[in-house]
C-alpha cells in the first residue's frame, strides 16, 4: 500500500485519510486551519433526497452514491468512535410565499417524482399540518403552500467531523494541524516532496508516495503552483444559529436559497448567504441581521430565542456544479478532490472511495470523466444555487 499525503483537512481531506487508512496504506494529512474557519465546519448538514434513478447526471450519481455510504459510514463511525453524528431522516418542506412560487415549486415536485424522490404538494393548510411550527407564517399568508420531500435527511456536522477524525486517529492517520503548504515540488511529471510550515513554525519538506490535494477553496492557489488551472472559486456562506428553550420545528424549512435546520435539542440553524467575497471568511452585521429576518418571517415571534453563534464558510465553488476529482493532468502521483460547493458534506464519502481507488490502482466504481480537473466548462455562475 502506498504512503500517501493529503492536503487539506475538511470533510473531503478526511474523509478520504479515513477510507485509505481503512485499506492499510500510511496516510498523513497537512491542514493548515483550525476546526471551524473550513467550509466543513460551516457546513450545515442537510442532504436532499437524492434516490438512484435512470438517466441521473454524473454529478446525480456521485450523491446518490454517497448518500447511500453515508448512512454505511453512521453506523461504522458509531461502532468505531462512539461518536452519533445525528444522520437522520428528518423530511424537508419547501415553502411558497405566493401563487407563482407555488406553480414554481409543483413544477419542481414533478421533477423530484420523475427522479424517484417522494414528494407531496402541499396547501398552506397541509404545511401547516405537516409542519405546525410554521402555523403563524400561514395565518399571516407568508406562507400559501409547498411541497413537502420526506426523504430529506440532516446529519450533525461538527459530530460527524470530530467521527470522521477521531476514526482517522484510530486507524493511525497522522494529522499535521496548523500546517501551511507553502509549496508543491514536481520533477518530471512527479511530485518528490511538499514544503510546510509546521504550527511550531518550523519549515519541513513532506514526502510520499501519492498526493491528494484536497484543500477546498485555495486548491486552485495550490495548483496554480503545478501551472493547472484548477477552478475552486470561493463563495462565502454565513449561519445563524438560534437557541430555542425547547424544540419549535421537526423539519428542514426551505424558502429559495434561504433554510431553518431545528436540532433536536433546540437549536435552529439560520442560513445562508451565497456571496462573493473573495477569501474573507468573517461574517457581516448585514447578513447576520437578514438571517435573523427570514426567521421571524417563517416563525414570527423568536423573542424566546438568544443567538448563540454566527459563522462563515467558504463554499469551493465550480461553474458547473460538478466537484474536479481524479489525477491531476501530467502528475503521475498526483490527485485532487476539490470544487464541491454547496455538496462537499454529502458528497464527501463517495469522493474518499473514488480517490482510494484511483491511489490504491482499483477501478472507480463511477465514471469520473464528467469530474475530470482539465474538462472544458460551461459558464454556469457558480454564485448561482445548483
Ligand atoms: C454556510 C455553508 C453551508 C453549507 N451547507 C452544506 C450542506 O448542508 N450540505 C453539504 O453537503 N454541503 C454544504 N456546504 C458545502 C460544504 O461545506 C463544502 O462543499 C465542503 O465542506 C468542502 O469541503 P473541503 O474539505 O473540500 O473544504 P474545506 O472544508 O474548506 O477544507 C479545506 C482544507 O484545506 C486546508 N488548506 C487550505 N489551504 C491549505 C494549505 N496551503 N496548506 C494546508 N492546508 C490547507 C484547510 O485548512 C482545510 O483543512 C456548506 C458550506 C457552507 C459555507
């Protein structure tokens, strides 16, 4: 089994450590930031339905795959690390606040049907009915219906990562916190060695068999290095997170881009913002004040609730929504799994097999043509919602 090294310590990094290690090979991971200045830690956790069904989009097959590992890999990160992160089958409605958002929504409904999702279109009684947290938001006609996914799923996201970690810990996964790759080393085709900066300040030159880069957002500074243009925009995202005395909701509330995620114990995620702001990863009063907004329209009174958190992420945008994962072109030893965007959570465990395949010489179970890093792109915006 080879010695492999990978950059980058989010969800993708890893998850991809943890599947390798599973396999037998020494694996190492530099990280330069701590816990919660990653999009992975920003992540809020929700996962569509996402149901196989014929003549699903590569980007459709990777998730769906995924999600079906990820429930694999509850169970396994429970049993390994006594860690529950929390995936659970919680539904989802997506709410209208009027008659053409709501033809809007039906025609999104089909949609679902056709790809074998559940999904019920709903009158504003039935949201009600559905989710009675939402009884205020229909009185006052915020609300005139939806449609409603059963199958929409929400996972803890810090529990899961400190699972995934403290499962990579257990199979003997070096984690380099703080480490900051300055500089990647390639001879003839071939990385010899990546330069860093240890926490302790130290300059070190890491060696290894194989490379992934896996480092979100600033993969395509890395790359730029290797004269690859690697396209991982980032796209800021900021949370609210509100802290009710007792639970007010059971379901994931969508209104447009906008959510309210309730936790059991209380809490309600409040989010997000899709923005350009470069590599600044604070958050606004602006924004904050906005997500404070949509939850008093959806809820009405949220005077019971103290907010106990705001955050910032940043989102490895792509223009076509697809992540890049495979060899990186003209490095026999090197791979990348970055560019996941608004999905990386979901689509993280399905990213960490493909790479231990493509690492360990197995064939990968899905066609990664679609995924390729030096495929031509179309011109989506990446700002815009997949
Ligand atoms: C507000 C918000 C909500 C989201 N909600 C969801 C959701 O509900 N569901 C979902 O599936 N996805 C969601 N996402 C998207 C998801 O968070 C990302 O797609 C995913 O986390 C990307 O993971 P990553 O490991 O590629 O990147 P990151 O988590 O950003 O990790 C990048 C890693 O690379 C390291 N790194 C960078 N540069 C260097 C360097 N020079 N040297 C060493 N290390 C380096 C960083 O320190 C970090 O460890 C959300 C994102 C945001 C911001």
């Amino acid at each position: 089994m080879p010695d492999c090294c990978i950059i980058g310590g989010g969800i993708v990094g890893l998850s991809i450590a943890r599947e390798l290690a599973g396999r037998g090979a020494t694996v190492r991971v530099v990280a330069r930031d701590q816990d919660r200045s990653t999009s992975s830690w920003a992540a809020a956790g929700i996962f569509p339905p996402a149901p196989r069904h014929a003549g699903e989009t590569p980007g459709e097959t990777l998730t769906g795959w995924s999600d079906e590992l990820h429930r694999l890999w509850a169970r396994d990160l429970l049993d390994e690390t006594g860690i529950d992160n929390g995936l659970v089958t919680c539904g989802g409605l997506h709410v209208a606040g009027d008659a053409a958002r709501l033809t809007a929504l039906d025609a999104i409904g089909a949609s679902w049907r056709d790809r074998n999702a559940r999904c019920e279109l709903l009158t504003a009684a039935g949201a009600m009915e559905v989710e009675p947290g939402l009884a205020d938001a229909v009185r006052r006609g915020v609300i005139v219906g939806g449609i409603y996914l059963p199958e929409e799923t929400q996972i803890r996201t810090p529990r899961h990562l400190e699972a995934v970690r403290r499962s990579c810990e257990n199979r003997g996964v070096a984690i380099m916190d703080g480490s900051d790759v300055t500089a990647i080393r390639v001879t003839d085709g071939q990385i010899n060695g990546i330069e860093v900066t240890t926490a302790a300040g130290n300059r070190e030159t890491v060696q290894a068999d194989a490379y992934c880069l896996a480092a979100g957002a600033w993969s395509g500074g890395l790359a730029a290095q290797l004269d690859l243009a690697l396209e991982t925009k980032p796209v800021r995202g900021q949370i609210a997170l509100l802290r009710f005395p007792r639970p007010i909701l059971t379901r994931v509330i969508n209104m447009g881009v906008d959510y309210l995620l309730p936790r059991p114990d209380g809490r309600l995620l409040v989010g997000s913002t899709l923005e350009d702001a470069g590599f600044d990863g604070s958050t606004t009063a602006a924004a904050i004040d906005r997500l404070r907004t949509v939850a008093t329209t959806l809820l009405g009174d949220i005077s019971a609730a103290s907010l106990e958190q705001v955050w910032a992420g940043l989102r490895p945008g792509s223009s076509d929504g697809l992540p890049s994962i495979g060899r990186l072109p003209g490095c026999h030893n090197g791979f990348v799994a970055a560019g996941h965007f608004r999905a990386g959570l979901h689509q993280s465990t399905g990213t960490a097999v493909l790479i231990a395949d493509l690492i360990t010489g197995k064939e990968p179970t899905i066609d990664l043509a679609a995924f390729a890093p030096d495929r031509p792109r179309t011109t989506r915006d990446p700002l815009m919602p997949p």
